[in-house]
C-alpha cells in the first residue's frame, strides 16, 4: 500500500515501478491512500487504474479518508487489503522490479513481518539535509520498505494514529510486533531506492517538530528506544542552551563578566556543533551559512520540542 498526500508526480513515478514488478499482476492489488480528500490524486489513480485493466496489470484501489496523518492513512490501507501479506511502502520511493517476489519468497509460514533494504542514492558532495536522509538506509523496519501479515497487525492494532506525522509510527510498529513475540526478519534483496528530495533552504529548521514523537515512543517503549534509538540524551543540545540562557541571565542581572563568559562558551559549542555537521558535507558557501545559522537555532529548537512533547505524552524524556 501506498500512503500519499499532494505529491502527484512522485506517486506517479512509485506507480509506474509498482507496474513493473516481477511478480505476476493477478498476485498484486495496490492500494493508495491519499491523506484526505483530492480530485487530482483520484484522476490519477483513474488513470492508472483503467491502464492497468487493459493491460492486465494490478488491480488498484484507492481510498481518500479525512486528513489524519500517515499512520492513520496507513491503517485505512491494510484494512482495505484482500491479501494476507501487506508490502508497505512511500510515494516518494522507487521500488525495485523484484521487490515484491523477493520479499515474498522470504516469508515463511512463521514469518509474519519483514522488512527490505532502502537505498538513498547521493552524490559526492552531499548536504547535511542529503547526509541526514540517507539514515534512512540503515533504519530497521522503515514504513518506505516493509512487509507484515494482516494477523500480526491485527494482533498489535496497527499503527498507533497519535504519530500524527511520518515520524517513529513505524518504530512503534516494530516494537509491538517485537514485544508481541512474532517473527520479523530482514530481507535485503527486497530493495526499494529512495531519492532524496529537494528542500528549501532551513529545513532542518521545520524537522525539529518531529521530536516530540520521540517523546512517545520512549514512553512505550523505554528499554528498545534506548537500545535502537539513542542511547543517551543530547546533552549538548542542553549545554549550549544553558549557556544561552546564561547569557542572558547574566546580561538582565548587569553582570557583564559572567554574561561574556556563558556567551564564549555558547560561541564555542555552537561553532562545534556547526563544524561536525559540515565535517562530511558540501562546503559551498550557501551552505556553510545554512550550517552556521541553523546550528545556532536548532539546539533551542530540539529542546523547544523535546519538552513539548514531553508535556503533551505525560512523560520524563531527556
């Protein structure tokens, strides 16, 4: 199933490599899910629809319910589904022509969950927006590649819908279907690319929102967001905001002093924090800016959200 929302041209782009898949048309119904009402995705989804009757392809469903996020759309999608086996993937993924039959093939009897391999193809002189994408292709059980029988969500009740944006909903997934004592396996030749799409300038800015959804993962499930999350808070998100917030203690209070100390100390964690993120990206000067600009505004920001959410899930997460 495919979950989308205003992105015609990429669900476009998955829908033409869903119709080339290796394994036979009559085994595969795709279902699309477009996050609340649009004409435009129907007409697409028409279209493909009508093709693939007169070519034999796929049978295709598509369902528009109220906008309520990707999880929610995604529940709406498994649902819907006449198979035991419900592949999952992302309208802005490219899903390789043997995606399907390889996973397939992987799925023994007691096999009720699996996820393939993401591919994020970059270039040789990355941005730190492009660096951070590519995480994706070391995720476990990422929703743009992933597989569960209709029992086993069933079983777990799908995807908890209060992750209200693509964030952790798939993570939680995974660790109730863990926790629920099924089979989940890898299958690494169940490949799917992921090109990262185009972002105006501070985006990084904009993804600091998502934090507050690791708030609730770590409040269900504390020992495994540990494990396979983060290990341990960051602290240095903390330290350069404590020194922020110093210096403007100290400047309120007329102590010059201490309000130029807690400032050095800011400037020195900020431009560290600036420095790792650039170690291993482009050094083109529209994005050293970039760098230096949001470096100073994400710590406040992160911390900002993780407090948020914190609030809001009713939980201690540092």
């Amino acid at each position: 199933m495919v979950p989308t929302y205003r992105r015609p041209e990429l669900l476009d782009r998955c829908l033409a490599a869903l119709a080339a898949q290796t394994l036979p048309a009559d085994e595969i119904e795709v279902i699309v899910v477009h996050d609340g009402p649009s004409e435009a995705a129907r007409a697409m989804a028409e279209g493909w629809r009508a093709r693939w009757r007169r070519d034999d392809g796929p049978r295709l469903t598509f369902l528009s319910p109220p906008h309520r996020g990707p999880a929610a759309a995604r529940n709406a999608g498994w649902r819907a589904a006449a198979a035991d086996i419900v592949a999952f993937t992302d309208d802005d993924t490219v899903p390789d022509r043997a995606w399907l039959e390889r996973a397939l093939i992987a799925f023994s009897d007691d096999v009720d969950a699996a996820w393939g391999r993401i591919v994020v193809p970059l270039g040789g002189d990355p941005t730190d927006y492009e660096l951070d994408a590519a995480r994706l292709s070391r995720a476990e059980f990422a929703t743009a590649n992933c597989f569960c029988r209709k029992r086993a969500l069933e079983r777990v009740g799908g995807f908890d819908e209060r992750f209200e944006i693509a964030w952790r909903e798939d993570s939680d997934l995974f660790f109730r279907l863990l926790a629920s004592g099924v089979r989940v396996i890898h299958v690494p030749d169940a490949v799917v690319v992921h090109p990262v799409r185009p972002a105006p300038w501070g985006v990084s800015l904009g993804q600091q929102r998502k934090v507050q959804f690791d708030a609730l993962l770590f409040k269900k499930h504390r020992a495994l967001y540990r494990e396979r999350i983060r290990e341990r808070a960051r602290w240095d998100y903390y330290a350069i905001v404590a020194a922020l917030a110093g210096t403007a203690g100290a400047l309120a209070a007329g102590a010059t002093a201490a309000a130029l100390t807690a400032a050095g100390l800011w400037g020195a964690l900020t431009a560290w924090f600036c420095a790792a993120r650039l170690r291993r990206t482009t050094k083109r000067w529209s994005h050293v800016v970039e760098m230096v600009v949001t470096s100073a505004l994400i710590p406040p920001l992160a911390v900002f959200w993780r407090a948020l959410g914190a609030l809001r899930f009713a939980v201690v997460f540092l």
